[in-house]
C-alpha cells in the first residue's frame, strides 16, 4: 500500500465522522458517497495489486472499509446527540 492510499483511505475516515457529526439531513447519502469515492480511489490508485488479484478481494477490502467507516459515522452521530 502507497502513502496515496493510505491518504484515501484516512480520507474516507475522517469524512465518515465529521459527515456524522454535523450534517443531519442526508448525512447517510453524503457518508455512503464519501466512503465509496475514497475507498475506490484508494484501491485504484494506493492498491492496483489488489484489484489484479481477484475481484473477490477487492470486495471484501472495501466491505471491510465500509464497515469501520460506517462506525465512524455512528460514532460521530453519537457524539452530535450527546452535544445538544
């Protein structure tokens, strides 16, 4: 993995939690949009060797990703709540 993609995906991370944290409508379409562009480009251009591999673990890669970033995104709503 480059530093590109770890930037991607750092990216994609720190967009999940501040997404969550203050948009509150269509917070979840601004996260699954940023998550998606991120985790693509960082596979694209911080990863090629995974999308040679397989598509199968190009998948799971960005389920992974999806998952934790959907976390940070909770994780950011909580905390949204817990300041009013």
């Amino acid at each position: 993995m480059t530093l590109i993609g770890v930037l991607f995906f750092g990216l994609g991370f720190a967009a999940s939690y501040v997404i969550g944290r203050r948009i509150g409508k269509y917070g979840d379409i601004a996260q699954g949009l940023s998550i998606a562009l991120c985790g693509v480009g960082g596979l694209l251009f911080g990863m090629p060797a995974v999308l040679h591999d397989g598509l199968l673990l190009t998948l799971v890669v960005l389920g992974a990703y999806g998952m934790i970033g959907a976390l940070l995104f909770r994780a950011g709503r909580r905390a949204r709540k817990e300041q009013t």
